[in-house]
C-alpha cells in the first residue's frame, strides 16, 4: 500500500526584545547563569508579571509579516506542568484567545508548483528556566540557569499542510527570512532562537483519514527537520505495513544515529485562564500603526526587483531574501547603477569579501555610496574589471575613496589607442604563429593576443580598445 | 509564642509626617514586609523571608502609619482555621489589621472582633507583595472599629501602581468625607440570602435591618434566585487557580525539602506533601480534580460567575446597595474540613465571586444580633464607607 504523510510544525520563535517579558531583566539568556534574574522571573512569592509593551510589538509585527490576523482580544493562561524548569508550576501562554490566527507561507515546490502553507495560529508564552546537567563527578547534578526564564516567545503552529521533509525546510527557510526581515528575531535553529517541533502521521495516499500522529523533537537545523520527518515517516510506514498500532506519543531525534527514538513526557493538563496578566486589546488604529511599521516582504520585493530592474526570479529571490542585501542593492539602483552590475558585483564581489572578513554590509567600510562610486568608474571605462576588483580590497582597508585610490594608485585605464599603439606592434612582432592562427580564424588565439597585450600594460588596459585596433592592425597588415 | 502576633515590629520608628501619623497597623505575614519572616501561616514557606515591601506597605509608611508586626494567620489566608485576625483590635494592640478576604475573612473576623470589616472593589487597591491563593477572588481587607480609619488608609493604598498591571485604568473613587441623603438611597433586601439562615437568625436579621429603616433609608424587597450558586462557584474556580497558583509553593527553594528521594518528581510529591496542611490539600486536590479530571465543570462555573454578575448588576441597577446577613456558619473546631469552610463563609464568599465592595457593620453594643453586611456597585467604595460612617453617626446621637 502506498502511504502519504501528514504534518504539521510547531515553531517556538524567541523575540530580540530588550527585556524579558514580564519582568524589566535584561533578555540576555546567554550571560552568565542567573544574573539576569529579579523576583518577577523567579517567581518569587508576593511577585507580580508586568507585560511587555515591546515584547507585544514585535509579536504584533511578526503576525502580520506572517499575514496573520491580529485579534481584537487575547489572554494569558497558566500551562500547569511540574518540571525543575518551571518552579512557579505553571507557564504563561496564550492557549484559549491567541495573539493572531490564519495566516500562511507560499512556497516552491519540487515540482516547480506554488503551495500555500498555512498558518492555524500565533501565540505568545514565557520561556522556561534552563537545565544544566553535570554528569561527571561522583554524583550527578542538575543545575538551574533562570536567564531565560522569562524571555519572551512565539509559538506559530500551522494547519497539517505538509506533505513531504521538502515542503517543510521549504517553508522553515522561508519563515526564517521573513521573521528576519520584520527584523522580531534572529530565528536561527543553530543557536536556538527557532525550535521546532514536527506532528507526523500517515495514512494511505488518497485517503482523508487523520491518523495517530507522533511528535517529533530535538532537531537542531532546518537539515534535521527534513532528515527527521523522512525517517519518522518510513518508520511509522514499516509499522503500518507490519500490522502495528501507531500510538500517541513524542521522539527525540538523535542527530548521530539519524533517527527518532520515544521519550517520557511531560504531565501536562489543560490551562487556566490567568488572573493576573491584563487580557489584551488591540484596536484597529494600534494594529494599522503596527502594519505601518512592517518592511516589504520579501515575496513582494523580490517580484519588484522582477518587474522593476529586469531581474530574473532566481536573482530577485536571491537579493531579496536577507533584508541587508536588499537595502544595499537598492541603494546602488538609487546611486544611479545599472541593476544587471549592481546585482552582479554585489553578488559575486561584494558579499564573498565581506563574509571573508567577518563583517555584515551594515557594518563594512564598503558603504552603498563608496561601493557605487567604484561601480560608477567600472561603467565609464575609468578602470577595467581587474582594477575594480584590486580597488575593492583597498576600499576595506582605507577610508579614501575610491577615485582617489584609482588616482593614487595608477589603476586608470589605458583607453588611449596611442599609448597601446607601440605595445601592439611589439606583441605582434613577438608572436607571428599566433597571429597566423588569427588569421586562420582561430577566435581563441584572438582572446590570447589580447591577454598578451593586457600583461604588457600592466593589466591597467581597456580590453574592448585592445580587441579593436587588434582587429584593426591586423586587418591592415593583411 | 505571642498570642496575637506571629511577627513584632520592634524598630522605634522615628516620627514621620504624613496624614495617618500615629496609626499602629497590623498586618499578617502573607503581606511582604523587606525582611520580614513572611510565611503565610504554612509550612512550605518556613523561613521565607520577604524581598520587597508590598505597595500598600510602601504607601502606608510614607504616609507616617506604623506597621507594627504581623499577626497569626490560616494557610495561605483560606479560611480562619488558626488565625488570630481580629484580636489586635480586640485587645488594642493595633487601630487598623489588614486582613487578605478571599472567601469573606476580613468580614468574619469583623464579626468576631465586634468591628467593622471592609473589602474593597477588586482591582482597587495593589495585589504587589501580597501572597495570595485565589488571585481572581482575593483582595487585601481592613479591619477597624472606625470607619474613618478605613477610608483614610484607602485613600493612601487605593489606585495604579507600576508594579501592578492588573489595576484597570479606572477613575479610583475619592474617599473624602461625604454627604449621605437617607431618603434618596435605595437599600436593597434580597430575600434568598435569609433562606439559607434558621428562622431565629432570619428573624434576628430582620430586626437588623430595621435599623436602616429607622435611619430613613428605603428598603426595597428584592430577589436573587442564584444566590447559593455563590458558594459552589467560589468552590470550584477557586479551588482551580489555587491549584495552579500554589505550584510555585515547591518547597525546593525556600520551606523544608524531603531528604533521602530517589529523583526529583519524588522530591516534589514529598516535599509538597509534608508542607501543606489538610485542609489546604483538600482544596488543592479539589482544584486539582476539575482542571484535569472535569475541566468542564471549572468552564461552566465560570459562565455561571458571568451570570451572577450579571444578575447583580441588574439588581444594583435598581438600588443603590444591597444589605446581606451574615452568619458565621454551623461550625466551630472541625474546621479541616472544606465542606465546613465553605458553610463558614457561605454569606460572604458573593462579594469575592462578583468582586464588588463589602462593608461589615457590627452590632449596635448590647443588641442580640450579628449586624449585617452592606454591598455596593464596583467602585462604590467611598459612598458605601459614608453610608456605613452615617448609621454608625446616627448610633451616637449624630444628626
Ligand atoms: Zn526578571
């Protein structure tokens, strides 16, 4: 029997926000252990939570990059569980009246079509303590870090739409770049400020049937996600063809053994509504203030570059997924650069040099206006290729510009037909075979002619000139 | 041990300006006090001292009172099993106690100490540093043989605090002195609160009221159907947040922890099993028994607690406050038992489900019967404390 599988993704989200969410203490969990704490956090007795204005905006605003609905009216519950990494017993998280509903992802599929994928709804929640466990030495310890505690999340929980690993890294990178793009998390699985949880059940291909479906977790990359849901769907598939009862229950994926082994869960029972946290209402006015902060999204952006600068697909796609890229390409297009070179030079130039040198276009010398300047020159034959690309390293060292460098330097091009004259001739006189390959309408021993002529001028020539009186003296002889 | 104060303030505190300069205050020891042994009269917070100052201490001390210990209290303030509220008045140890109401506490220890008991409007006043139970029903209580005492210490607690978010942003009633036309205020008699009473107390209630009537107020006969829903409300959603509100009572980092366990969900179950005491763990069982076992039964009391809210505004449309006895209940001694707790409080536990103010207005000296309570719309407060400064004006030959 052939089977399909049926998914749906858990998505934890933790927002940049200065503080934590209920408390002022800094959201730093990486600090040291349990410096950033105060009664609030630790939950002491007589402490009270005070809401996060900020930590409501960039949920807000991730919402609505996620075209999610914001709703007129959303409560905290309490989520009872006992676990060392709750000592209050409870987690605040919105379980009955969520912060937004709805909401999807358009992907490409293997197949080249579109999918959407959507989303069931958006809520907010407080982190837990982390744990530390400390196996070596004689006994055992388990040591409680309270730096996250507190720290505010979005759990985005989408409808079972998924129907392959594919579809799931799909819409993973995807989301990815557009919760990066509103610019309400750093969203990266390495160093968890996205985790993922995948629902997978099976059932034969065709069919409606929602079947018992096993939660995955512990997966560490966007690889492992896929990697993980691949196996958990061949595993569940050899038990459904042995006879075997799919039950409810949650694995771990081990990253080493590549597959999904069961793990003990939580007791956990259904939420409170909490007395404490204000229920919160948003007016329309609040949430048109919120949408007006929202940046283009990237599938609205990378269809302008398209439409706007002649860009393919793959190109606009590729620009306009990292919102660092997009900014920088379009402050070339306003600096008055040609979109094919700007695209190109940022891409193959530009980009590999600042990831060399660790730094972000935000923060590397190269700014729009330098890195334009020097692509200015490129176009009005100033300086060749070769020069722009040896300029380029001096832009990252010097705070000169980039006329000046040319200048200093001697990176001018040799347009001046007069001046390459005299090298021609020599070039020619030195390599009498190869201008009888020319001649014998070899092309390949044209381009050697001109590599010839560039090395004699110090690779400071105009390629186009050399070819054209090349062409020419060649012509004449004949 | 002291017989009243679980806790005496024994700094000489300088003289301090401030309108309520010379008031001694009593408070119990689930209101934080920076430095205080704050135990909230159970064991699984033995030894926990308070960080901060509760805002209403805060304020209280800036306005020059006297926070002079904390007395005796039940568990986590459910309940009068244990507790000594009331008996620094009674004895004049303190002019004021503040005593946390979340079933009628503040109001029955009235009773017993023959002075007045408040509850505030919920929301009123700054739940900030008090450790309570029931945070949907609870709110902090005062206790006084003078209304004025009253209205002043909520005039310097009332109102927003930053470190309170829960306070909607709402106009906070002004607590000055005010005039009270008898004649044009309207007390409401509910009849159904009087069912639940035997016939003598009914009777003795009656003659109670005439004392409203005699001051020139009008009555007004009216029904509440639900009224003993209150009850069985209060049981169970309040039985469900304190269950969820006491897991941070954990006693791992503060109350004793069991020694000698296997792991640490065996840390948990003993250590909190050994720090609660009987009657508070039959409640938490309880609430324990509707979130996981009959979650549908904790939503459909929320939805009747909507519907008595409902049904008491309408009648509080219709009058200006409504008069209720008050009964201190079958028991005295098996007081570990919830079903007896709850028959205790059965006369009060309304204004905690609807969260509208209560006053408690003792006997006049000498009359045979329990005096009556007096509730209002929210936010009443200040004309429902007038209309109480009024009778008790009235009781002393006043105008
Ligand atoms: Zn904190």
């Amino acid at each position: 029997m052939e089977f399909e599988a049926v998914i749906g993704l858990e998505i934890h989200v933790e927002l940049n926000c200065t503080t934590k969410m209920f408390c002022d203490c800094p959201n730093r969990p990486g600090d040291d252990p349990n410096v950033n704490t105060c009664p609030t956090c630790l939950w002491f007795p007589g402490a009270m939570p005070r809401f996060s204005q900020e930590a409501l905006e960039k949920a807000s605003i991730l919402c609505l990059g996620l075209s999610a609905e914001l709703q007129p009216l959303s409560a905290f519950d309490q989520k009872v569980y006992y676990y060392p990494d709750l000592p209050k017993g409870f987690q605040l998280s919105q379980a009955h009246f969520p912060l937004a509903c709805g909401g999807g992802i358009d992907i490409t599929n293997e197949d080249g079509k579109t999918k959407r994928l959507r989303l069931h709804h958006i809520h907010m929640e407080e982190d837990v303590a982390k744990l530390v466990h400390e196996m070596e030495g004689r006994l055992p310890i388990s040591l409680v870090d309270f730096n996250r505690a507190g720290s505010p999340l979005v759990e985005i929980v989408t409808e079972p739409d998924f129907r392959t690993p594919y579809e799931a890294m799909e819409f993973l990178k995807a989301l990815r770049t557009q919760v990066r793009y509103v610019g309400s998390s750093e969203c990266s699985m390495e160093n968890g400020t996205m985790r993922v949880d995948a629902n997978i059940s099976i059932r034969p291909s065709g069919t409606n049937q929602m079947n018992t479906k096993v939660e995955v977790k512990n997966m560490n990359s966007i690889r492992h996600v896929g990697d993980a849901i691949a196996h958990e769907i061949s595993r569940q598939s050899a038990c459904m063809q042995a006879g075997e009862t799919i039950i409810l229950h949650t694995r771990l994926w081990d990253p080493d053994k590549k597959l999904t082994l069961p793990m003990r869960t939580k007791f956990e029972g259904p939420c409170v509504p909490d007395p404490k946290v204000p229920v919160i209402k948003l007016s329309p006015d609040w949430i048109e203030k919120m949408r007006s902060r929202l940046p283009e999204m990237p599938a609205a952006r990378a269809e302008r570059f398209v439409k706007q600068h002649g860009l393919t697909d793959e190109e606009a796609n590729f620009l306009s997924s990292d919102p660092e890229v997009a900014r920088f390409f379009e402050a070339l297009i306003g600096q008055g650069i040609a979109p094919r070179t700007a695209m190109h030079w940022l891409i193959t130039q530009l980009i590999p040099a600042v990831k060399d040198r660790q730094l972000d276009l935000s923060s590397s010398p190269v700014t729009p206006a330098r890195f334009a300047s020097l692509l200015r020159m490129l176009s009005q034959d100033e300086i060749n290729a070769n020069a722009a690309r040896e300029v380029l390293v001096y832009l990252f060292d010097s705070d000169e510009s980039p006329k000046k460098i040319v200048v200093a330097r001697g990176f001018q091009q040799v347009s001046d037909p007069k001046a390459l004259d005299g090298l021609i001739d020599k070039v020619l006189t030195a390599q009498p075979e190869t201008v009888a390959k020319v001649r014998g309408g070899q092309d390949k021993a044209m381009g050697f002619l001109i590599g010839q002529v560039m090395k004699a001028a110090g690779g400071k020539a105009n390629p186009k000139i050399i070819r054209e009186l090349l062409v020419k003296k060649l012509s004449e002889i004949l | 041990m002291d017989s009243i104060f679980f806790y005496r303030n024994l700094e000489i505190v300088a003289p301090k300006d401030g309108h309520l300069q010379g008031v001694k205050i009593a408070i119990q020891p689930n209101i934080s006090v920076a430095g205080w042994p704050t135990e909230a009269g159970s064991k699984a917070l033995l030894n926990f001292k308070a960080i901060e100052d509760a805002t209403i201490v805060q304020r209280l001390r800036q306005a020059g009172a006297f926070v002079c210990g904390s007395t005796h209290m039940s568990e986590f303030g459910f309940g009068l099993a244990g507790s000594k509220a009331g008996e620094a008045l009674r004895r004049q140890a303190a002019d004021v106690e503040l005593v946390l109401d979340l079933m009628g506490e503040s109001r029955l220890a009235a009773l017993h100490a023959a002075a007045c008991g408040f509850k505030p409007s919920y929301g009123l006043v700054s739940q900030f540093g008090l450790i309570g139970l029931i945070p949907s029903m609870e709110c902090c209580g005062l206790l006084s043989r003078n209304l004025k005492n009253i209205r002043e210490i909520l005039q310097t607690i009332a109102g927003p605090d930053e470190l309170d978010f829960s306070i909607p942003d709402e106009e906070i009633p002004n607590f000055s002195p005010q005039e009270i036309d008898p004649q044009k205020t309207t007390i409401g008699f509910i009849t159904e609160p009087q069912n639940e009473l035997s016939n003598d107390k009914e009777a003795i209630f009656r003659y109670s009221v005439d004392e409203l009537k005699k001051a020139g107020f009008s009555l007004r006969e009216m029904s509440l159907p639900d009224f003993s829903l209150f009850s069985l409300v209060h049981k169970i959603v309040g039985s469900v947040e304190a269950s969820s509100c006491a897991g941070r009572y954990d006693s791992v980092r503060y109350g004793p922890r069991a020694l000698g366990t296997k792991n640490w969900n065996d840390m948990y179950l003993l250590s909190r099993g050994a720090a609660f005491g009987l009657l508070l763990k039959s409640y938490l069982f309880q609430g324990a028994f509707f979130q996981f076992e009959n979650y549908g039964a904790y939503e459909n009391a929320c939805r009747i607690r909507a519907r008595l809210l409902t049904d008491m505004q309408l009648l509080l449309s219709q009058a200006d406050f409504l008069v209720f006895p008050i009964d201190n209940g079958a028991t005295s001694g098996a007081s570990e038992l919830l079903a007896d707790t709850y028959n205790q409080f059965a006369s009060t536990v309304f204004a905690n489900v609807t969260g509208q103010p209560a006053l408690y207005l003792p006997p006049v000296s000498g009359a045979a019967h329990l005096g009556f309570q007096l509730a209002g719309p929210r936010l009443s407060d200040a004309r429902l404390l007038a209309v109480g400064e009024y009778l008790l004006n009235m009781r002393n030959g006043g105008k």
